[in-house]
C-alpha cells in the first residue's frame, strides 16, 4: 500500500484561546490535511506556561473547522482511563463530522503522575497500560462491549450509545519510540508516529527515525501484518527547523520519504517564520501531493 504524503500542523495548546482558534483556522485555510495538539497537564519545562486540555481544545476546533482532521498527539494515558478515552474520541468524532484522529501513547513527564497523585510507572508497566488501554479503546469504539479484564484495566456492564462516525472507528496513530511499544503498533496502528529522539545532531535524528522504521518493519513481520498497511509519521522536532525556508522544508520532508515517511507533522512556526508557511503552503505542498516521492 502507498500512502500519499500528508502534512500536518502542531500546535502547543497553549493559551489564551483566540490564538489557538486562529492557527486553527489558518492551517484549514492553507490546505493542511491535520491539525495536532498535545495532552499533558503542564510544561514540567516551563510551568508557568498556561497549557489548556488537550480534548477540550480539538473538541472546539471540531466545532470551528469543516475540512481538515483534528488529532490528538498523543492523548496521554497517564491521566485517561481508557473508557473515557472512548467516550470523548467517539463525542469529538461525532463533533467533527468524522474528522478524528485518535492518536495514543504512554506518557513521559513524571509531572503528570505527580499531580494525579499516581506513582511513576516503570518501563514494563507503561508498555503493558498502553498495550491494554489500545485493546479496549479499539474495542470500544467498534461497539465491542463484552466484559474485559487485564492487568492494569477492566470494564464491565459498558455501554456505548453514541459511537463514532468514522467506521470500524477513527484511524488509531500511536507513538512509540521503543522496541517493545513499536510492537504494540505493529499489531494495531493505522499510523506510527516517532519524532526522531532527543539532543541529536541533523544526521543522527535521521538516523534513529530510520532504525525505528527497521524496528517497525521487524515487528509487523512477527505478528504476520504488512508492514505498508501502517502510515509513517514524523513529528518533525528539533534541531530540524522546517520554517528556516522553503529549501529547509524540502530537504526535510524529502529525507524522511526517503526513509518511508508518509505523514509529517510540523510544530507551528514562529512568528518571523509566517511567510515560510504561507508559501510552502501555496508553492510546496501541491507539488507534494502531486508527485509523492516513495
């Protein structure tokens, strides 16, 4: 399967909320397929930073757009049960007339376990809460309501009277950056995502975003699933800088096709940078689009 390239935007939920509403509706008008925002309680880098939840904030953007996909990256299971994680993607999904990505993963700020009073989890734990919270909300969402009942999670007596719009559910992306978790979207994602690692040079990010890609492609062959049936998505993090100009961005994007990414999501650039996106959003991305580079 070959997936066309997708471009999506990021942006840090971060108030006050006309600001939030405007990219909002600016990645719409440029054409960008998806709109992204994170999920953590606060910036453990920046507390001061006034972050507003993540599910309320696509939840509103569902509202105010009518074309391009919403998606959370990642609802953090630290702090959502995976019932209640069922409920608001099946809500937003009906919210946006279909429009939902659900994207899923661990977690990793012990900040967040801190204020919801819940004890750091270890590598182990963290893999199988995730691998359990997948299987039930995939469960869920496809209407599936017998009893479950795991390490970590369990319901019973479920009911799901609203479910989404999408069928057999909203398209799953989850991140996972380590063998173990890369496993558990072998077996269930519709898309990927990796961002690349942390405090590496240009050369290395693209090195570790390929060896998670190798790792991808072992774990599907261990569970009898092809490989090209998964998109690839790229958080596009630092040190890569997209919106440096439109050569940057080219370069970028054509680096990770090169390595079979489909999907690249872009954390909303600067101020100064505005005029990098409105022409890689006029010049680029239709060009993009129209000879995918596999």
């Amino acid at each position: 399967m070959t997936h066309p390239p997708r471009f999506g935007l990021f942006v840090r939920p971060e108030s006050p909320w006309p600001s939030i509403l405007r990219c909002g509706q600016k990645a719409e008008a440029l054409g960008f397929d998806s709109l992204w925002t994170g999920d953590t309680m606060y910036d453990p880098f920046r507390p001061d930073t006034g972050l507003l939840d993540c599910w309320t904030v696509i939840a509103a953007w569902a509202a105010a757009t009518g074309r391009i996909r919403i998606g959370s990256l990642i609802s953090n299971i630290i702090f959502r049960s995976p019932a209640l994680l069922a409920r608001q993607a099946a809500s937003v999904d009906q919210i946006s007339g279909g429009r939902l990505e659900l994207g899923i993963g661990a977690g990793m700020f012990p900040t967040d376990h801190a204020m919801n009073g819940i004890p750091v989890w270890g590598p182990r734990e963290r893999r199988e809460r995730l691998a359990e919270t997948i299987e039930i909300v995939d469960r869920l969402l496809q209407g599936r309501l017998e009893p479950y009942s795991g390490r970590y999670y369990s319901f019973s007596e479920a009911v799901m009277a609203v479910l989404p719009l999408q069928q057999p559910r909203p398209p799953l992306t989850i991140a996972a950056s380590h063998r173990r978790s890369i496993a558990i979207a072998a077996r269930y994602a519709d898309s990927w995502n990796t961002f690349g690692g942390l405090g590496l040079t240009v050369d290395k990010h693209f090195e570790y975003a390929a060896r998670r890609a190798r790792i991808l492609d072992e774990c599907c062959a261990q569970v009898g699933r092809d490989p090209e049936a998964i998109r690839r998505s790229i958080l596009v993090y630092s040190p890569l800088d997209p919106w440096e100009s439109v050569g940057a961005f080219r370069s970028i994007v054509g680096r990770f096709q090169a390595l079979g990414f489909s999907e690249f999501i872009l954390y909303w650039p600067r101020d100064h940078q505005m005029r990098i996106l409105d022409q890689v959003a006029r010049e680029v991305l239709p060009a993009l689009r129209e000879r995918p580079e596999r």
